[in-house]
C-alpha cells in the first residue's frame, strides 16, 4: 500500500500516519498566563533538540473548529507571554491526570486542580511542576516557528515551540546505583497512532561500532575519564 497525502485519499480505514512513528514521548507542558492562572495540557509532538545547552522542542496545532472557530492553544499564548514552561513526564501511574488534562478547558480554568493534581514551585521560571511527575525540565522560552498548515490558519497550522532547558528535576527513586534511570520503576508512557498508547519497560543496550571511547562516553552521558582517553591512545597507535 502507498498513497501521496498530497493529492490522495488514504486508502487504509483509518490514516496510519501518527500510528506509524511511534511511540512518542508525551509533555506534560505547564504554563502560568499572565494573570497568574495555571495551565497543564499534554502534546505528542514532543522531543529533545540538543544537549548543549540542552532544548527541547513542542509542535502544538491549533485548537477550535474549523473553518471560523480555530484559534492558537492556551499553552502557546502563555508561553509566548510569560517566556517558560515547564516539561512533566508522564508515567503510566499518571495516565488518567494526564488524560484530564487534554480536555479543552477555558482559559480561566486550572487543569491542575481539573486533574486533582499538586503544584511544586519551579527553581527557575514562574510556571508550576506536577509535583507528582518523576520528571521535570524547567524551561525557558527561545522562540517559535509558525507552520503553515493546508488551509491557512486551519487546524493543520502548527507553533513549533523552542525552549532551553534551565533546570532539571528526576526524583531519587527512580536513579540506579550506577546513576541511570529506572526505565521499569519510572514505566513512561508514549503515544502511538489512534487512541493507542505504550508503556516503556522493556530496554537493550546496542553500543555504536567504531566509536571511539571518548565519544561513547559522551553519548552515554558522561564525561570521558582516563581509561577512555587511554583506550583511544593505544587504538589510534595501531
């Protein structure tokens, strides 16, 4: 099966397109409007963009209906008007809060208390943290990059949030001795295509051949230490 969804209807009953880059991980995004009202709403068009410093990036479509009724979410405008927000992850514990909190609520409304969830005050920027999430990045707004979708203005319109991470909160019982994370303890969810989700607790570890030692130790999260240095030494003399 093949088909352009640019000038093709998708053969398939239902369109495969989000089901097939899966699973993705989801952010919990908290934002504080500028009167001081808190936000909370999940997007799967999330990832991390870099490590140095550290950003993360959000695509968010617009909210409404169309064709008279579509307008830019609540999350966007808060971002955009009080510069941070804060990333929660999502852990499969947390679910049904999260689900919550994907209604479209007004923007007076506060899906922290919608969800029955607590608030943690951030280190760094004004908007709240899911005290309950394991996992928090507080994060500073850099910019956003506005998509245009097939109708202009339509619901396929996207803000492509940036923003630097400032401050990163991982609760201590989800760190092993040897300083990862518990993948089985910490169960992230992901999004997958339909109303689909998965569960991460499953991992295996495929190193990168011919790699030198110092770079796989950056890539594993560490800085490279003597025997790395000493190893790449004696493999560079051969």
């Amino acid at each position: 099966m093949h088909y352009s969804p640019q000038n093709e209807e998708c053969p398939m009953a239902l369109n495969p397109f989000k089901a097939c880059v899966a699973p993705r991980p989801i952010g919990w995004i908290a934002t504080v409007s500028r009167d001081g009202i808190d936000n909370l709403a999940p997007f799967s068009q999330f990832q991390n963009l870099s490590y140095d410093p550290p950003m993360v990036m959000i695509a968010i479509n617009q909210g409404g209906d169309e064709p008279d009724h579509v307008h830019r979410k609540d999350t966007v405008n808060n971002i955009e008007s009080t510069g941070c927000f804060v990333y929660n992850a999502v852990p499969y514990d947390l679910k049904e809060q999260m689900n919550i909190t994907a209604s479209g609520f007004a923007p007076e409304e506060d899906e922290f208390e919608k969800a029955g969830l607590h608030k943690a005050e951030s280190v760094r920027v004004a908007a709240k943290r899911v005290a309950e999430s394991p996992i928090q990045f507080e994060c500073e707004y850099m910019q956003t990059i506005r998509i245009p979708g097939t109708m202009a203005g339509g619901k396929g319109t996207v803000d492509l949030i940036i923003g630097k991470v400032v401050e990163i909160h991982v609760a201590d019982e989800i760190i092993l001795p040897n300083g990862k994370l518990d993948y089985r303890k910490l169960r992230l969810i992901g999004r997958a295509g339909y109303w689909d989700y998965g569960v991460m607790e499953d991992t295996f570890a495929m190193k990168v051949p011919g790699v030198s030692a110092a770079r796989m130790a950056a890539m594993e999260g560490r800085k490279p230490n003597e025997a790395d240095l000493e190893k790449d030494k004696k493999e560079n003399s051969l």
